[in-house]
C-alpha cells in the first residue's frame, strides 16, 4: 500500500491506495501537529507500505508557496519516523 500525504501548516490531508498501488482514497484530515503519532498509530514501523507521495504546495504561477513550511516539516517527520520507506 501507499500513503499520500497532502501537508497544510494546520491539517494534513491522508490518503491510501488500494492493495494494487492504482487508485488512491482519501482516509483523513490529521491535525499537522499530531501527525507523527497519528501515522505511528496507523502504520506502526511503516513496513507494510511501499511508499509515500508527499505533496509540495506552489501557488498558480509555479513559486513555492508558504505550505511548503508544512511540507518540509513533514518530511522530516516522515523521514524520522520511517527511515527505509
């Protein structure tokens, strides 16, 4: 399964593959700050997923927009929490 992770400064979005790796379904909007645990709780050491898809927020014309505070901070927190995924 993958998990795709759509980060806000204050919620991030959570979705989840179907067993094929084909479609994507949305699960949850987790609180940002609550998200290492959130994500512990659901997936344990990550072993049972094949990866994850973390979206980078930009505005229309292309500039990163100020999500990507968000983004940056929940890719360390993936990055912690799952080292080899």
């Amino acid at each position: 399964m993958w998990i795709g992770l759509d980060p806000g400064l204050r919620r991030t979005g959570l979705a989840e593959s179907d067993a094929q790796g084909v479609m994507a379904f949305p699960v949850a909007s987790l609180a940002t700050s609550e998200l290492r645990a959130e994500l512990a709780r659901r997936y344990g050491d990550g072993s049972r997923l094949n990866g994850v898809a973390l979206g980078s927020p930009q505005r229309l014309n292309g500039e990163v927009s100020h999500g990507a505070a968000a983004r940056d901070v929940v890719a360390k927190t993936l990055g912690e929490l799952w080292p080899n995924v």
